[in-house]
C-alpha cells in the first residue's frame, strides 16, 4: 500500500489517524520541496521513530523511489498541507493505479480552508494562481490573467508565492506586490494599484501567523517575518468581510 499523507500546517496539525499509519510503515518518504514549516525532518523522525527519506522535486516527480516497494510494503510520502491540494500528487495516484498499487489518502489542513481566517468567505475564492520567484528569461504574466477572471465574476484571488526551498529562495509579498504593479502599468490596466485593497498572510496555521489587511502600497511596507507566504486581492467585499478586515 502507498499512502499519501498531509502534514498539514504547522507541527501539532499531524492526526492521530496519520500517526497510526505511519506507526505501521516500512518505508517514509518527505516531499520536501514545496513548502516550508515549523519543524525540521529530524523533529518528525523522532516523533514516528523511523528514517524519513526526504525528496526534492526531481526525485519526488521523475525518480518516484515509494513506487520501489509499495507492491510488497506499506509505504507512506509525506505532504505538506493536503495530499491532494497539488497536481504533482494526482500524477502519483493516477501512476500507482497503473501499476495496480493500492493507495489511501489520509487528509489535513491546507491553506485552502486555511485563508477563511481571514474573514473573507471561501465560497468567493475563484482560480488559485501561484506567482513566481523571478528569473533572468522567465517573466510569466498567467496569474495576471487569472486575477482579471476572477475579477469579472467578483471572485477573490488567492495568490500563493512561490518557496524554493533548495535554492533557499522565496517570493515575500512585497515582491509579489511589484510584480503586480509591474504587470499592471505595463498592460496600462486598471486592475491592481498601489491603492488596491489586498491581504498578505504569513505562515498561516501555526501559532506565530500574520494576517494584514490594507492597500498595497501599506502591505508592501509591512514585515511579515519568515514564509510561507500568500497574497488575496479581494473583490468587493460583501458586509461581513468589511466588518471582519476592518479588524485585521
């Protein structure tokens, strides 16, 4: 068997029923790429009391070594947040079927469900778009695009920024606010201003969080401290979500 199973957001969010899988494993492995958190792998190795292989993405997404055994041994691959919430892992799911591997998933939180503390009702959320770290050659402007869909249909947008955790690398949400307003004046758009009202949230899940709402001219100049980071740009805000931002 091949489980999948989310770490969720922060050290104390990993469940009881993760526990008893994990307690049942021949074989641990940590997908370690796309996220960072409040524990270490050496902290987690001692909680479950076995060796936790961790993965980069080449391994993770080409090399896949919890395929190797999972015929003849329980295996678990650990996921920040929910297995489910990144497309890398359906590849997985839809790769151990093929290879008649059975799977079980075994859920946590994710900063899907996550952002609702801010006040801002998960029902309006539209596409999720992540922003890049910027590199020489490569400017990609799709997440733009997403924000202006998301616009047309008075739909909030989450943007979640980039980690790049080999190259010890992320995007903060002063970056990710420049790019927008890069974008912006460059398309000569309306669309996202220095007076846009936004939501920058950091490490949200663990005990430390940041949630700061304002325009983007203020959430520009303010320190969210260490990642992971996101960045909302609502649409028009319904009662309740005035009501609720004014407070943070």
């Amino acid at each position: 068997m091949l489980y999948l199973i989310g770490l969720g957001l922060s050290w104390k969010d990993l469940s009881l029923k993760a526990l008893e899988v994990l307690n049942k494993c021949d074989e641990v492995y940590l997908e370690n790429y796309t996220s960072v958190s409040d524990f270490s792998v050496e902290q987690l190795s001692r909680l479950i009391g076995k060796k936790i292989v961790s993965l980069n993405r080449k391994q993770t997404e080409e090399e896949m070594p919890f395929f190797k055994n999972a015929h003849v041994k329980d295996v678990a691959l650990l996921v920040f947040g929910d297995p489910l919430a990144a497309t890398t892992h359906f590849e997985i799911l839809q790769i151990a079927r093929k290879k008649k591997i059975e799977t079980k998933i075994v859920h946590a939180p994710s900063i899907f469900t996550a952002v609702a503390e801010t006040g801002l009702s998960l029902y309006r959320f539209g596409k999720v778009a992540s922003i890049p770290l910027p590199e020489k050659g490569f400017a990609p402007e799709s997440f733009f695009d997403i924000l202006a869909e998301n616009q047309k249909i008075d739909a909030h947008t989450l943007f979640l920024l980039e980690i790049n955790v080999e190259a010890k690398k992320h995007l903060t949400v002063s970056q990710a606010i420049d790019i927008l307003l890069e974008i912006n004046k460059k398309r000569k758009s309306n669309l996202f201003g220095e007076q846009t009202l936004c939501v920058g949230c950091a490490r949200l899940g663990a005990e430390n969080s940041v949630i700061k709402a304002g325009t983007a001219a203020e959430l520009h100049n303010f320190n969210f401290g260490e990642p992971p980071f996101v960045l909302i740009v609502p649409a028009k805000l319904n009662h309740k979500e005035q009501e609720y931002l004014k407070q943070v």
